[in-house]
C-alpha cells in the first residue's frame, strides 16, 4: 500500500486551499504541492486532491483506465470512499482517460434547489498550459484567460460549453497534469 499524505491535516489544508485558488481563478493553473505523488495512471494533483477531498460520504465513479485495483484499494484505505458503478452517481469522478469519457450529460448536475448536490470531475490532461488555448470568461476571471489542456476532445469543450447553459446547475470541473491543477467550474464560459 502506498503512503497518504504524510501530514494528513496540513497536507489537506494545503491542497485545499490550491483547489479553491484554482476554484476561484477559473484557468489558473496552480500546483499540488503535497501527498505521496503518482498513482499510475492517476497524476499526482488527482491523488492529493483525493486525499484531501474525497471522504466516506463521497460517491466516487472510475472511468476505465482509473479503475485499477491499486486505485481502489489506496481510496478505499485513505479515503473509505464508496466506489459507484455508474457516473450519474457519483459526488466525484475520476477520468484517467479524457478521450473516451462519457458526455458530461452523464454526471449528476444537481437541481435548481440543490445545485450544490452535483458532481465535481477530475480530468487528467496531458499538460496544462496559461495564456494559449481555448479563451475563458466569467466570475474570477478579470478579463479573459486562456488555457489549453491537450488531451481533451472537442466533445469534452462542447459538453462544458453547454454545461454553462445549465447554470445553477451543471458540474465542475478539475483539469490535473502531473502536479498542476486548473478549475473549470460551471460558472466558467467559453469563448472559442
């Protein structure tokens, strides 16, 4: 079994605080700077985000390349987390392989009285990169960014396109490379 974080409560405190910067600055990409690294196929940023964020009451889905029984047993000793077979159950979803994920129509996006009940995907690209890519606006974003994450279908940006459209509703989303992380969250528009 591989390690967790080796100072659980500041570890946590310290990739939390990463994710709601990420959160708050939609395209922003910020680094993961805690937990025990890669858990092949999963990032680095992932996993810490999962020991940080994911808990016995977080349904977690595993798309196909995530759902390997190293995974399932490091969140089930760290995290006690629930593993659910379908998408629209999850709280949580891990998606190793953008290229072949489900629409994000899949995932629960919550209701107009309990947006806050939708799920929050981690995707993992191949790099993040600031100032290129796909133009971003909205709240936390004081003039437009941009940002670009190959790996990541043209469906995958027309599914946050119309994800958008959903709002309260609709999902958010963590892009992970390696130790960086970048937030999409369902308030985020896409320009182009």
């Amino acid at each position: 079994m591989r390690p967790g974080l080796a100072d659980p409560v500041l570890d946590s405190q310290r990739i939390f605080r990463a994710a709601l910067d990420a959160m708050a600055h939609p395209g922003r990409i910020v680094s993961v700077d805690a937990g025990g690294g890669a858990l092949p196929p999963l990032h680095a940023a992932t996993v810490a985000i999962c020991l940080a964020l994911v808990d016995l009451e977080t349904p977690v889905w595993l798309d196909g390349a995530a759902d390997t029984a190293e995974v399932r047993a490091h969140l089930g000793f760290h995290c006690g987390c629930p593993l659910v077979d379908t998408p629209g159950q999850a709280r949580f979803a891990l998606i190793a392989d953008a290229v072949s994920m489900p629409g994000l129509e899949r995932f629960d996006a919550g209701t107009d009285e309990y947006p806050d009940r939708s799920a929050t995907l981690i995707v993992q690209a191949h790099t993040l990169a600031a100032g290129t890519g796909r133009r971003l606006t909205g709240p936390g974003i004081a003039s437009g960014a941009r940002l670009d994450a190959p790996g990541l279908s043209a469906r995958f940006w027309a599914g946050l396109r119309a994800n958008h459209e959903r709002f309260p509703r609709g999902l958010d989303v963590l892009l992970t490379a390696g130790r960086a992380v970048a937030a999409l969250p369902r308030t985020t528009r896409l320009e182009d």
